[in-house]
C-alpha cells in the first residue's frame, strides 16, 4: 500500500442538534447560506467574539468588567420579588468559562438560564461593547437516531445477514470490491461524537483521544474540566432532568452508544470471524467526546474539530495523531444561518488539511436550511435506503453533496438500519454486555463517506485536498435505483468507494459509476447531470423481440449512446441518438440477448430527464 506523508484530514459531522429529548436522530451538510432564525432561545452558554485591538483579547479581568457591565445593563443582575403580576426571578451573573480555539471566541455563561427576552437584552447588551464583534448561544446540540436502536444478540457473526449497506448491489458502496484496492491502512480517523464505550470488542486500534466536554453535568466526570481519553460514559437522560431547557423529562431515555456505533461502521475488524466488518479497518480510530446526557455544545464540538485536525486549543496539548477522516455525527436541526463560530472551526480545519464530512439532517427538508449542512468546507451526506431510493427522513437538495447507506425503519426489519456492535446497558457501559444494535440515520450514512476518504488518502501517493476528494467522490457517485424528484435531486449520487479508489489510484480513465439496471417498461426520471458528465445504465435483453432505449423530458440537452453485450465504451462503435434536446431514441429490430449498456452524456447540463427501456 502506497504511504503517504501527511494524510488529509476529514471530519464527518453527522449528529444532528434538536431541542427535543424524546428521541434521537443524526445530522449535518454544505455550505449554502440562509436566513437566521427570528427570534433568541433563552440559554446559559454563550459565544462571545472580541476585536483582534481589543484587551480582552489578552486579558481575562477586562472580559469580566465587560460582563459585570452588560448584566447590569440588560437589568439582570437584581432580583425581582414576584408580585401581582409579575414573576419573581433571581439576579444572574455572567463569567468566562474558557478561551475557544477559533481566535478571538470565549465562552460565556451565566450562573442560571435565561429566559428568552433575558438571553435576548443579555445578547443587546454584549454586541453594545465597542470590544466585541459578534455574540453568538452556544447551542446544545443532541445526538439524534431515527427512532430507537434495534438490538439483538447473533447466534454468530453474520456479514451477510446484516450489512447491506456494504454489499448490495442496489444500495450498497461496494465495499468487497473496495477492499481488494484499500483498507485504510495508516490513515487516522477521529470520531468527534459521545465518545466510544471503552473495551468496545473487534474495533480497529483506538488511539488515545480527548474528553472535550466542559460541562460536568453533561460528562458525568464531576468537573469542567477537559480530559484526555474520549470514552462514552453513557448519555442516559434520567426521569425528570431538563436539560436545561426548563421542561423536565417524564420518562428520560436509555444511552444510546451512538460514537460506538459510528465508530465501528468505520473500523470494526473485518474478515476475522468476529462481529461484524467496518469499512476502514485497517485505519486507526482517535475517539473525541463532544457530547454526554442531554447532548453537546457547540463551542465545544467546535474545539474538537480543531483538536482533531491538529489544531491548538487553549490549556490542551496538541493532538499528536492529527486525523485524516474526524467523524463528527452531529449538527443542528432547526433552520437558520450556519454559526459563525461552528464556521471558523470548518475553515481552520479546512486550512489544516482537513476533509469536513458532515451528515446532512433528518428533518425530511431541504439541507441548504439547516445547519451544519449549510456550512461551508463541508461534505454533506444524506441517506439511501436498502432498496436504493433516498430515506424518507433525510433532508435533501444540492446542499446534499452525495449520499451513503442510512437506512430506513420498515416494521423493525433488519433492512430498516446500520448495524455494528454496541453496549447493552441503558445506563453506564458493562464490561461483557456487547450486542448488535441497529440505527437508521444520516449520522450512520456519514461514516461511510469519512472511511471511504481514509481508505483513498491511504492509497495514493499525494493527499486530496478538501476540494479534490469531493470532486472524486461525486464524480464516481452512481445514479439511486430510484431517483427522487427534481427539487430534492442531491448534487451527486450513491457513494461508490470501489470506482473512487479506481479513479484515484488510476486504474481507470472513466470510473464515473457501476451501471445501474434498468427493468423493463419502467422509467427512470428525474436524472440530472453536468456538462461532459457520463451516467451508466444497464439492461438485460432478451433475443429477438424489438429492444428500444428512449429519454425524454426535463431540460438542457443529451446524447444516449448504446453498446450491444460483450462489448465496453471506448472499444468498438456504439448506437447513439446525439439530437438536440432530451427526445433521443435507440432501437434494436433483432437484439441478441444478454447486457446492453447505455451511457447518457450531458451535451448541456440537463434535469428531469426521464429513461425507458421497452422490450
């Protein structure tokens, strides 16, 4: 395997943010920018950005006066005794909780929560100091899944029984062909994530990460503080707790082991008779927990990312292991404007070398309006099903930059989820308590993408760069069994890791999808294409019986070209139909029987366009 000298950075972000805590679902996406959200969410924690001139960049005593100031400013830091009328509430102080990675950002919290028209004169009151240049809430972001986990105990370990999401011809990525060209040797993956359940059985070598999160109650580890390590202590929510949003919990909710299970997608052992297979598994797995009970701040995830890339973050030292592929399954799943603070973090990563590989939401909506997918220096992934069509729950649109396995729940049926090995505990992690647990989510489709990055930088000579890896990734993305509508079209296809490893390493001049089957008298619509780009088909005909190829519809203009069974593109001449427009027609009087292949080139950028084979 060709060894490279610094292998590019990825970060996967696929673990969706809502404010909801009954369930969990998974998230994240690409940088299309939208409007902000109208009005302020009460809060505790915010992100405040001071003037590179200003002295609280350098000195903490002066941050505190400007606190002291906007509190008293805003009306917030007296009491008011409840009265006829009007609700009595505490007086509230603010202190710095810590110095960001992204330069010039601190976090900010005060002693309660704000209410909304508190948070809101609090934010006033902050922009109103000349020092300042932006204020931000630190949002707390939670892991999501579509629905709850499906679990079970195999008699054995069962590749084929569970992991369609690795073979299938129709949904899968290709990955037993992948192998034969990579399996991610030397490259590093952090998952920025819950962290992983410590003594997690069949996983890849699991470096030692970073514990990031800055919030005991979240952590669990009783202090503030950041510690070295990275191991899910369980995210269980108990009855009652309300995680900071005033609204208690009826009935809580049971740990999910959510980074355990991202984490073995990418680098469960595989072909050892144990388990299940990962796809990247013989990469290296550096665990960054961002997120315990009640979810994960953003200021927070966004010093995780920087720490992954190898980037400084104020009072830790640098990560020795900085990552090739940084899984981070989160994001946000209210619409709004991408934050400026979670930004910074993707640039600095990007500028570090990084990959950032965000999961693109599951609310159902167009990406382009939901944070993380509307950030820039991302890579959005969305989810297919099992049966080759996008999930119902993933969001969608060009903000979608391709789209990996994830699943989609159909009565509980295996096929419904992404399975690897998790803790059977509701709570804290068991020593010995190990089973499959199976999760639908655009958080389970964003580690496909984030191993088959590892997998290529570890393969060839000169590392991708941000913007040449998602090239190659849509370039040799293959077409969806079903394609959906025209104005939930992704920007590329199904992630093919064989054909990006083909293209990559060179073994190929035209790898830009495996053909997809055709069935007879059945229209394929909605195919969208680039200029000069080749879409590949595939039909099985049978002798004698008149064999007619037609596209039609939608906009820009076309060329279908045909090859008869046993012969490739490039190696003999082709029938085509090269009109102007999309009405194109190739028509076989007496076929031979066997695969034709057809290739549909943009002659323009075209959409909508509809395919039909007829025998």
């Amino acid at each position: 395997m060709k060894q490279t000298s610094r292998l590019c950075a990825v970060v996967v972000l696929g673990m969706l943010l809502a404010l909801s805590n009954s369930e969990s679902a998974l998230a994240a996406g690409q940088g299309v920018d939208t409007k902000a959200p109208a009005a302020v969410a009460g809060g505790q924690r915010y992100l405040v950005k001071y003037r590179a001139d200003s002295v609280e960049r350098r000195d903490a005593n002066a941050v505190a006066t400007g606190l002291r100031s906007a509190m008293a400013r805003a009306g917030l830091d007296r009491a008011v005794v409840a009265r006829s009328g009007v609700q009595g509430r505490k007086a509230a102080t603010a202190t710095l909780l810590h110095r960001s990675a992204s330069p010039g950002w601190n976090v900010v919290k005060a002693d309660r929560v704000l209410d909304s028209r508190e948070s809101a004169d609090f934010i006033r009151e902050l922009k109103a100091n000349p020092a300042v240049e932006s204020v931000e809430q630190d949002h707390l972001v939670q892991l999501q899944n579509v629905g709850q986990a499906q679990v079970m105990v195999p008699n054995d370990p069962d590749y084929a029984k569970y992991q369609w999401n690795l073979f299938s011809e129709i949904a899968g990525v290709r990955a037993p062909q992948a192998w034969n060209l990579s399996q991610g040797d030397g490259a590093v993956v952090a998952v920025v994530d819950s962290g992983i359940a410590k003594g997690a059985p069949d996983l890849v070598e699991v470096l030692t990460g970073y514990d990031m999160i800055t919030d005991a109650k979240l952590s669990r580890r009783g202090t503030n503080a950041r510690v070295p390590g990275g191991w899910d202590l369980g995210n269980w929510v108990p009855p009652g707790e309300d995680c900071y949003t005033g609204t208690p919990s009826a009935l809580g909710s049971p740990s999910n082991w959510h980074g355990t299970h991202v984490a073995g997608t990418i680098g469960q052992l595989s072909n050892n008779g144990s388990w299940l297979a990962g796809l990247a598994y013989k990469a290296k797995i550096l665990p960054v927990r961002a997120a315990g009970m009640c979810g994960g701040w953003h200021s927070d995830i966004a010093d995780s990312i920087i720490w992954a890339a190898g980037g400084s973050v104020p009072g830790l030292p640098l990560n020795k292991n900085p990552a090739d592929v940084i899984n981070v399954s989160m994001g946000w799943g209210e619409a709004g404007t991408c934050p400026d603070y979670m930004q910074s973090a993707f640039d600095t990563a990007a500028a570090l070398g990084s990959i950032v590989v965000v999961a693109a939401g599951n609310e159902s909506t167009a990406a382009a309006n939901i944070p993380y997918a509307n950030c820039r220096n991302v890579i959005a992934v969305g989810a297919v099903n099992s049966r080759g069509e996008m999930s119902n729950f993933s969001n969608h649109g060009r903000a979608v930059s391709l789209l990996a396995p994830g699943g989609q729940q159909y009565s509980g049926d295996i096929d419904g989820a992404i399975w690897q090995v998790v803790n059977a505990s509701f709570n804290a992690p068991l020593a010995g308590r190990w089973t499959l647990g199976g999760m639908p989510g655009t958080s389970m489709a964003a580690p496909h993408v984030s191993a088959a990055v590892a997998m290529i930088q570890s393969a060839v000579l000169t590392p991708y760069t941000p913007a040449q890896m998602l090239k190659l990734l849509q370039e040799t993305s293959r077409p969806l069994a079903v394609q959906p509508t025209a104005d939930k079209l992704p920007s590329a296809g199904m992630l093919d890791i064989e054909a990006a490893l083909l293209k990559a390493i060179g073994d190929c001049d035209e790898c830009g999808s495996v053909p997809v089957a055709l069935i007879n008298k059945v229209a394929l619509s909605n195919i969208a294409g680039d200029q000069g780009q080749s879409r590949f088909y595939q039909f099985e005909a049978e002798a004698g019986k008149v064999l007619t190829f037609m596209t039609y519809g939608g906009s820009g203009d076309v060329s279908l070209h045909v090859r008869q069974p046993g012969v490739l593109f490039g190696h003999g001449d082709d029938t085509r139909s090269v009109r102007v427009g999309n009405i194109e027609t190739v028509r076989y009087v007496t076929p031979v029987a066997g695969t034709y292949l057809i290739n549909l080139v943009g002659e323009q950028a075209y959409a909508g366009v509809t395919l039909v084979a007829r025998q």
